[in-house]
C-alpha cells in the first residue's frame, strides 16, 4: 500500500478526532470503539494505532476539540444556546461537560481524561467568571461554578427525561435562575 503524504495523514488524523469527539459525546466514552470511530471518518481500524497511543489518547484530543468549539458571546447568548433544545436534542455537537460527565466519572482519579475534564469545567467557568458583572474574584468565581452546574445539570436532566415539555421548563427554570 502506498504511505499517505504528513499532509493526508494530518488531515485523517483531525478527521478521526472530529469524530470520536461527536460519536463520544452522543454515545459515551464506551459506547463506541475505535473500529466505529475509524469506520465512521471513513478509515480503516489498522490505521488508528500508527496516529494513537490507545483510546484514551484520542479521547483525550477529542475532548479539547469538543470544548475548543467556538463558545464565545456575551452572557446571554451563551445562555440562550446552552440552554436551548437544540443542544439537548444534538449531544454530538454540544458541550462535552454535559455529554460526558457521567462517564468521566466512573474514570480514575488520575486519568488523563479526567484530568483534561477538569481542565474544561476551570475553563468554563473562568470565561463565565470573566463575563460576571464586577464583584470580587471569589465572588465571580463561586457566581461562575454554580452557573456551570445549574447549565450542565439543566441540559443534562433535559436530555434524560422523555417529556419536551419538562425538557423546556428545565431549561427556561435554569436560565431565569443564571440570567444577569
């Protein structure tokens, strides 16, 4: 078989990890295997360990593709897009804290999956530190980290419960409670 061009195998490489970072956040850490992965970005399996170490590399990549998305805007757009339904009904192209918390979860302390978890919720809720109204550090900081989890928990709920109706008031309940 003839070797790809670095520039082929660079742009496989970003198109496996665009799509680990969907299929993972629409269907858990271990709801998909590499061979799903590596099919589904159009690749064969073979290929996966000459551009990674094992899965939890990828996922690793996968998951700061995922909170590198563009997540930027003042605090009511934020709002109004985290706390839409469209982000519940679409996992694979939302926020990776609300996608994958419960897997991470169930990861050891020192994984680095779990390191890079934290990374994103400290992340997160700096830039919504950032965007709180004038108050002190500590103040916009314990502000950020509860906004965060009434965000994340919002969605995550919304996503949980069969009734769009409830799905709304969760979202709608969350967002007049976080709202500047």
């Amino acid at each position: 078989m003839p070797r790809v061009s670095q520039e082929q195998a660079r742009l496989n490489r970003q198109r496996v990890v665009e799509v680990a970072a969907a299929l993972f956040r629409e269907r858990g850490l271990n709801g998909v295997g590499v061979a799903d992965i590596m099919a589904a970005a159009g690749l064969t399996h073979g290929g996966f360990y000459g551009q990674f170490a094992n899965k939890d590399a990828l996922a690793v990549e996968a998951f700061d593709a995922a909170l590198s998305e563009d997540r930027r805007g003042d605090v009511d757009t934020i709002l109004a897009n985290y706390l839409s339904l469209g982000h519940v009904q679409a996992p694979g192209k939302g926020c990776p804290l609300a996608a994958l918390a419960n897997d991470i979860s169930r990861e050891g302390p020192g994984s680095p999956v779990r390191t890079r978890f934290t990374h994103g919720v400290e992340g997160l809720a700096s830039i919504l530190a950032n965007l709180t109204p004038k108050a002190s550090r500590e103040r916009r900081r314990r502000k950020s980290l509860a906004t965060l989890s009434t965000l994340v928990g919002a969605v995550v709920l919304a996503r949980a419960v069969n009734d769009e109706k409830l799905a709304n008031e969760l979202l709608q309940a969350a967002h007049s409670s976080v709202a500047p």
